[in-house]
C-alpha cells in the first residue's frame, strides 16, 4: 500500500471562495478523496498469508517473439485456458510451513504448481460447499488465474514446497493479486 505524505487540499469552500476558486473544486477533490478512501478500504479486506516460510523469484523473463499457450483441463468437464500475446513469466519456489496459508488471492494468468513436497490443500472461491482439492509430492496442477480467487493452506505437520510457474504477468508487475475473503469457506 503507498502512503501518502504531506498532502495538502485547499479550495474546499462550497459554493466559491470570493477569491475566484469555483463551487466545483470543493466537489472534485472530495470526490477525488471518496475514490482514493475506497480504494485504501478494499486493500485492506485483503486476506493476509501466514507461515510462508519462503517465497524466492528464482526468474523472471520477457518472451522475444509472440507467444499464445493453451491449456485443456478437464475435470469432468473441458475447460481451455488461453493466454495470447504473452507478456512475462516468472518462477517461484514457495516453502509454506505447517499450519499456513496462502491468503486469497489471485493471478494475472494461468499458472503451473508443481508439489515438491508436502500436501497443499486449494480451495476456489467459486465453489459454494468448499470442498478442498488436495495435491501430494510429486503431483501437478494448472490455477486459471486470470481473476480465479482461490487459497491454499498447509493442514499437515512438514513444510510444503511448491515450485511455481506464472504465466502472463504483466511486465514488472504483480504475478499475485491479494483478495478478499469471498465467504464460502468457513475459516
């Protein structure tokens, strides 16, 4: 979150001044006020991570040529995934330790998490009765990102790592985008 230092708003006399400052700019800055107020307040509804013991960029890097990626999931039903005119990708090794949690968040695009090991357990924000998926040591799964809000948590007595690839992360920016607690899940 930034913080903003020393700011100074003048001009808010409704209906004028006298002194040639119009009725509109008192409206325009507490307008401006309301927006940026509203904003603070949904970054702080943002649900915190805990115990992420590490979260290493191990790259980042931008595509020379034009790249699309396609992904087909199906999970009982054909889902395709598609990111064209790729921007960056980048990968993370994430060590999350007993107990924690990723927070709700989600990504700009598609991302590829490998377990290495440990048991993660993902739940989606788009399901109504929570139900947890959980991944083991040597399995794999694709998150769609591209706005799918979602949490993981560590529910067992060793660490998890994850080695995770982002795709579609705009250029020098976030590959993660905290979220708001959706209130389908009961923690």
């Amino acid at each position: 979150m930034k913080i903003i230092k020393n700011l100074k708003v003048s001009g808010l006399v409704p209906g004028g001044n006298g002194r040639g400052i119009p009725a509109h700019t008192g409206v325009f800055v507490s307008v401006a006020v309301a927006a940026l107020l509203t904003v603070l307040a949904g970054t702080a509804q943002a649900t915190p991570s805990s115990n992420i013991v590490s979260a290493t960029v191990v790259a980042r890097a931008s595509f020379v040529d034009p790249v699309d990626v396609k992904f087909k999931i199906d999970e009982g039903h054909q889902e395709v995934l598609q990111a064209p005119d790729l921007l960056e990708t980048v990968m993370q090794q994430i060590v999350i330790g007993p107990g924690g949690s990723t927070g709700w968040h989600s990504h700009p695009g598609p991302v590829v998490v490998l377990i290495k090991a440990g048991s993660l357990t993902f739940y989606s924000s788009e399901d109504p009765t929570c139900t947890p998926h959980t991944y083991s040591a040597g399995q794999a799964f694709i998150d769609r990102g591209q706005g799918h809000v979602h949490l993981a948590r560590n529910l067992g007595g060793q660490n998890v790592e994850l080695w995770v690839t982002y795709f579609d992360v705009p250029v020098g920016g976030p590959f993660r985008l905290d979220a708001a607690n959706p209130g389908n899940c009961g923690f």
